[in-house]
C-alpha cells in the first residue's frame, strides 16, 4: 500500500489558505497539493481517498460554515499524531 497522508495536513493546508471552499474547490486543492490518487489516515480511519476525507471531517463538525462554502476553523485541528 503506499503511503499514506494524515489528514492533519489537509486541515492546515485550509488554515494556510484562509479559503472558503465547497467540496469541489477543496477536492482540487487537494489533488494539486498531494496529488489526485492520495491516501489518507486519521486518528480512527486509513486508506481514505479525498472525497471520504472531506466526509470524514465534515461529520466531525471540523469545518465551519461560510456563505455557502466551509473553511477550517484551526481551533478544530486535534494537537497529536
């Protein structure tokens, strides 16, 4: 399997951006930064591909929500590995 991305980095790619983003905006960030076929892992899943990622964090409520779009509120962002 190859490597996997934690999903951190997602997170703080959005606090760096200071974007509002729909799913379609950040699926292509995504795809752009970590390329489209990355995989990805949290605290309690792996081998998520961006699209279960953006599900993932969204059912957590780690994404506020602005005009319309989301964006990350950095606050949501859990401090370990």
């Amino acid at each position: 399997m190859p490597e996997q991305i934690h999903g951190h980095e997602v997170l703080e790619m959005m606090v760096e951006s200071g974007r509002v983003y729909t799913r379609d905006s950040l699926r292509a960030d995504i795809a752009e930064r970590f390329g489209e076929a990355a995989r990805f892992y949290t605290c309690s899943a792996e081998n998520l591909t961006a699209d279960e990622l953006i599900a993932f964090l969204q059912e957590r409520g780690k994404f506020a929500d602005v005009n319309g779009g989301f964006k990350m509120d950095a606050d949501e962002i859990c401090n370990h590995d």
